[in-house]
C-alpha cells in the first residue's frame, strides 16, 4: 500500500530519473489529483501533533474523512451550477442568432433575362420631312426631350429599404434607361460599353453572347439589352430624342427592389451616308420604340451601382416583320414600305397592355399626320 506522501497506486512514471520528455508525459489522472489533497503541517502544527506530518486539502472532487461525501456533494453542485450556465448561454446565442432583426439575405445569383422585341410594320409609306416638323405633327410632339422624359417619382421607404436605398434604385434604372436609349454611340453600334457597366455581373455572359451570336431565342437578342440601329443603313438626325414615361418600384420577396419602366422613345434617322436610298425616301423619318424594363436591386447592387434585368419588352416601327432584329434594329424609312404583313394595328404611344404577339402593323395615330394636317 502507498503511503500518505505519495498517490494510492504508487508513484506514476515519468517521475525525476526519468528523462524530462517523461516528466512532461506524466498524466494527471484521478488517483494523481487525490493525492494532490495532501498538505504538509506548518512548523508550529508539528510541535503539536507528531503523528502526522501532512493533512488532507479540502477538494472539491476528492474524498475528506467522513468517507467524502460532504466534498463530493460540494463538488457535484458546482459542476451542475456550471453545466447550467453553459446551457443558458448557448441557448441564448442561439435565440439571438435566429431573432436578430438585422441578418443579411443570403446571397443569390441573377438569374437569365428575358427578352421580346416586337416589330410594327407600316401600313403605307412612311413619312418624311424634317425632323422637327415630324415631331411637331406626330404624338411625340409634347414629350420632353433626352433624359428630361425619364423622370423620378417620389422615393419612399419600404419594409426592408430606406428612402435613400429607394431612391439609389431609381437613379440606377434611370442611368441605365439613358444608356441604352439614349447614348450616341450606343445608339450607332459603335460601343456597348456604358450598358454592360450597369449589369449586374453574373449577367455579363448572357450579354456579352448576345452580341457575339444574338438570336431570336427569349434570351439573346441584342436589342433587348439596350436600342441600336445598323450603322450601314441607319444613322440617328442631329435631333433630340422625345420621351416619355414612368418609373416605378416596389420591394419583392427576399427583401430586394424592382423597378418597372415603361417608356416610349422617338428618334428622327435618316438613311446612312452611302446607304442604297430608294428613290422615293424623303428626308429623316420617325422611328419609335416602346420599351417596358423589369430591373431588381439588392443591397449589393445598390452599393455598387449596377442592376439585374429580369424583363425587356419592346414595340419598335416602322419596321418590317420579316427583318430580323436580333442584332440591330432595323427601320423602314421615309418613302419606303413594308410587306403587307401582321395582325391590328398597334398604337406604341398608348399605354395598357401590348395587343401584338408576334409582329404588329403600326397604327396611323402613332404617325406624323400628313403635310398641314393637325
């Protein structure tokens, strides 16, 4: 049997005579702690008690004289104290977590944008003439001229956005409205820079293929990201483009902004220099594009100036429906015609729902009247 200086079952190795890695080794197991109890007397204790040099050190995990029990009740109480805290902070980190108001919203990919680009064929020879003598007779004639027509509403906070983040989504979808609708160069075909600077990235493969193979697909077609005409036929008239329009948003699910635009654009175009004219085309001509745009916002999207576009829809004439305008928008011009061809006539300056599925006739009210008509 061990004695009283040393642990119950004998000294542990690893002890001095060992190397010092031993030593370090050495593991500290119940019978070590016990034995950690003993406490040797002071000088004045062993004067008075010869006996015994050391006495047991109250513990909170060992056993005292009267077989331990009160010590380990002692201890018990204490681990289960302890255990308990630890429960109720845990628990309370977790109702935290799961209540706290201000989690961000796990972030999500944008998705595909779709695209319908919906040409309106003439009835007869377009009209030609000067370009502010086309719009003074046509329905363009008060609408304001270039950005002016795109207007902001008032921006008001929703759930999850404050007035100011309101307010950002609007100006986005006003820059990219101005953009794609209304850059010169843009317009030209010459660059398609300042449109793709305002997408949201994970779009960029979808846009950057529909102008290196646009197709007639829903999802690739170039003129649904923004309005150009083919520079070899086509170039816009040193005129302002009229506009005219709406804005509006609202948050949708998962606490994101959408923004619907719903905006007709008039450019005066003349053929292009060198272009094969028909010998009856007079002067500039009116060309007219609808477009209604679904753009949605997150927080990110908010920070870095850019959007995602779900929807582009677009009414555009006079054009043929035969003319494939996947690539560049192609206009009927002053004097020509087009194929007798397409359903009702459809009036892009009104507003309510689009009646043209496929390919449209372009309504006599959505062109200029006639030479001293009203």
């Amino acid at each position: 049997m061990a004695g009283r200086g040393e642990p119950p079952e004998g000294a542990p190795e690893g002890l001095p005579g060992g190397s010092d890695d031993e030593y370090r080794s050495v593991v500290f197991d119940e019978s070590f702690v016990r034995a950690a109890r003993l406490q040797e007397y002071s000088a004045q204790e062993r004067m008075s008690d010869h006996e015994n040099a050391v006495r047991d050190r109250p513990g909170w995990t060992g056993r005292d004289h009267d077989g331990g029990r009160g010590g380990g009740r002692g201890g018990a109480k204490q681990a289960l104290v302890l255990v308990l805290l630890v429960a109720v902070a845990f628990g309370t980190a977790v109702y935290l977590g799961v209540r706290h108001p201000y989690q961000p919203p796990p972030a999500t990919r944008a998705g595909l944008m779709r695209t319908a680009v919906i040409p309106l064929a003439p009835e007869g020879a377009v009209p030609g003439g000067e370009p502010a003598e086309l719009f003074e007779r046509s329905p363009a004639a008060q609408y304001r001229t270039g950005a002016e027509g795109i207007t902001l509403p008032s921006a008001r906070r929703t759930a999850h956005f404050s007035e100011g983040q309101v307010m950002s989504a609007l100006t986005i979808a006003k820059d990219y409205l101005t953009a794609s609708s209304l850059d010169p160069a843009v317009l030209k075909g010459t660059t398609v820079r300042p449109v793709r600077a305002l997408l949201d990235p994970d779009q960029l493969t979808q846009f950057d293929r529909s102008f290196d193979a646009p197709a007639d697909d829903g999802r690739h077609a170039a003129t649904g990201w923004l309005v150009r005409f083919d520079p070899a036929k086509v170039t816009p008239a040193d005129e302002p483009v009229r506009v005219q329009g709406v804005l509006r948003v609202e948050e949708r699910e998962s606490a994101r902004l959408e923004v619907t635009s719903d905006h007709t654009f008039v450019y005066a175009l003349r053929p292009a220099a060198g272009a094969a004219g028909d010998p009856r085309a007079d002067g500039a001509s009116l060309f007219t594009v609808r477009r209604e745009l679904h753009l949605r916002f997150d927080r990110d999207d908010l920070r870095t100036h850019r959007a995602e576009l779900l929807v582009s829809y677009a009414q555009v004439g006079p054009q043929a429906c035969s003319a494939d305008a996947t690539g560049h928008l192609r206009p009927v011009l002053a004097g020509q015609r087009a194929p007798d061809e397409g359903p009702a006539g459809t009036d892009p300056y009104t507003t309510g729902p689009a009646t043209a599925a496929l390919c449209g006739v372009l309504a006599p009210s959505a062109m200029p009247s006639p030479r001293g008509g009203g």
